[in-house]
C-alpha cells in the first residue's frame, strides 16, 4: 500500500495552472455556474507512474479511478494498474494491480463498494472490492457499462485476403459480471461503435448494414436477455459516438452532426447541430437531463460543450492546449473534469473556486 499524501501545486504546474484559467474563461455560462475559474488539485501519483488511459467518477462523488498504460522494461511489462484517489484533496488511497496490458476502462458498482476493471488488448475484466486489491474473476469484455454490473463485447475485425481487406464481424456477448458468465450473445451484429445506458438496462450500438438502405442504423437493446427495443436509421455517415439520457428517453448520437433521437419511437428531436470535429471521438458526455453534451475529438485535440437548452444550440470550443491531455473525463453533472496536465494527474472542479 501506499502513504497517503497531500498533494501541492509546485511551480513548474503554475504555468499549467495559468492555461487552464484561460481555458475556464472560455467554457459556457453553463459549466462555469457562479465560479469564475476551475479550482486546480493535482492527483498523487503512486511510485510507479506509467501514465493513465481512463478515469470513472465514483457515485457518492467521493471517489475517482482510473487505469493506467503499461510500457516495458528490461523485458518486463509494467503497469496495468487501477488506481483509486479521493476527490477531496486528490490523495492516492489505492493502488491496484493486475492487470497484463494497459486497462482499457473502470467503472464503481455495488454504489461504489466495487471497482471493475477491464483490459481490451487482452480482454481481461477483473473485480477488485473496495477496500482490497484481489480480483474475483477474469471474463472477457471490452465495453463496459457504466453501473459495474455487466460488460458487452463486440467480436469483430478485418482479414488481408489476397491484398483485400474482408471485414469479419462476428458476435455480440454480454457478460454478468456478477457471475462472470454470458447472458446472451447476438449474432452478426457488424457494430462499429457502441454505448450502454447508466443504469445498464440498454445497449446501443451503431452498424453499416449494407442491405438495409441507408445502410447506417443504430440498434437499441434490452441489456438483460438482448431482445430488440429500437432500430433507428441515422443516415448514411458513420456514428462515432453515442449516449443515453438518464432516463433512458432519448439517445445522442455524433458523426458530422449531434442529433438526438427518441428511444420511444425513434424519431429525431430538435435540430441537427454540426459538429465539424476531424478524426473519431475519444469520448461523448451528456448530463442526466440531456441539456448539456460534450464531447473530444482525436486530430483535433479540442472538447465541445454544447447547450441544448438555448433557443439555437450550438457548440462552443475549448482548445485544451499547453499542456491538458487526455485521457479525459467529466462526472455525471459535468462540473468536474478529470485529465492529465503535462502528464500528471489533475481534477477541475468548475463549482468552486
């Protein structure tokens, strides 16, 4: 285990710190609420830092987590940990290891008396109780929902054939992680892109089906035994992200445009808003109510707040440069986000200066 240690902003951060008040500057009235400024905690490290690749926010907001990258050395790999602070103050209150190859994603369940943690590049899902660092199984899986308790892997890839590239797109499984076996798995899915519900009751996903013009579509799942709830038609560009409402209403889907549509019925909600990110997402982010999304785009290195509240939504940009890194993370009400700040752990919260 390691010391519990108060973290300080030493001067080399400062001039870090002096970029994000600009960046502050320039989030909409929304985000910023009454605060001028995000106040600035930068995170412990553990001894051993390999930088991180995900964060989740713990649902008593007292907790954040994260997994970390690994890097080899002396033909040893190192990393693959999931690490748990306190969000008052930023101290490391657990390191986690276990896992092979950098973890993919974290999530809390059992209202945050569990941490899972999954690993993409091995498929390897471990549960690791809080506090406690032995994981209970190991399962496949590389989506995982949001609540903990179940995770969806989508088995798919492309095959060189005689200097063609084939798509191979094979099944769907959904895994109970309390049990660690398959709830149900879908045949042929060809799912490019997809997203489970907060509560994890619904699974979306986005496919190219080439018999079905136009061909885009996306699926909308009951997570418990797989039985279709939804088949939307989204056009014929690709969908890089997607995001359910709280309460399930109404799913976000991004390409080229952000376009809301009804879980109910299908149909679109409200005006298309373009979008004009380049390269795929790292992440989508909507507020429970669905007023406020956000979202970062790869080549672009910017994240986009939007206000669906307002009488003509629109983006507004914040170039998180000089410093800010992914990966990124806001919680469920988009007032504190998690990143990195020239490689280091950092935490903004926008309700309180």
């Amino acid at each position: 285990s390691h010391n519990l240690t108060q973290c300080e902003i030493v001067p080399w951060t400062r001039r870090c710190v002096s970029s994000l008040l600009v960046l502050a500057c320039m989030l909409p009235a929304p985000l910023r609420g009454q605060a001028a400024e995000p106040a600035v905690t930068m995170l412990a490290k553990p001894k051993q830092w390999v930088g991180l690749s995900s964060f989740a926010f713990g649902p008593s907001g007292k907790y954040l987590a994260a997994g970390t990258d690994t890097f080899t050395i002396n033909g040893r790999v190192t990393g693959g940990d999931v690490l748990l602070w306190t969000i008052k103050g930023g101290k490391l209150k657990k390191t986690m290891p276990g896992h092979r190859s950098a973890v993919t994603a974290v999530a809390f369940r059992e209202l945050g008396k569990q941490l899972v943690s999954i690993s993409a590049a091995d498929g390897e899902v471990r549960v690791f109780e809080l506090p406690g660092n032995d994981p209970s199984y190991t399962a496949l899986a590389p989506v995982l929902a949001e609540d903990g308790n179940a995770v969806a892997h989508f088995a798919q890839g492309t095959l060189d054939v005689a200097g063609e590239i084939k798509r191979i797109t094979g099944d769907l499984a959904v895994w109970d992680v309390a049990t660690g076996k398959v709830r149900w798995r879908r045949k042929q899915t060809h799912a490019e892109t997809g997203a489970i519900s907060s509560d994890g009751s619904l699974l979306a996903y986005y496919a190219q089906e080439t018999n079905s013009p136009p061909n885009s579509v996306v699926h909308i799942l009951n997570m418990g035994d797989g039985s279709l709830v939804r088949t939307i038609q989204v056009g014929w560009m690709p969908v890089n992200g997607l995001a359910f409402t709280a309460d399930n209403s109404t799913l976000f889907a991004v390409n080229e445009e952000l376009r809301r549509f009804t879980v109910a019925t299908g149909k679109l909600v409200g005006d298309k808003v373009a979008t004009d990110h380049m390269g795929s997402l790292n992440w989508l982010r909507v507020t429970p109510d669905g007023h406020r999304a956000a979202f970062n785009a790869q080549l672009s290195n910017q994240v986009k707040w939007l206000d669906l509240a307002a009488k003509s939504p629109k983006f507004s940009v914040a170039q998180l440069l000089d410093g800010v890194q992914p990966p990124m993370c806001f919680d469920a009400t988009m007032t504190r986000f998690a990143c990195e700040i020239e490689g280091e752990p950092a935490l903004l919260d926008f309700t309180r200066k």
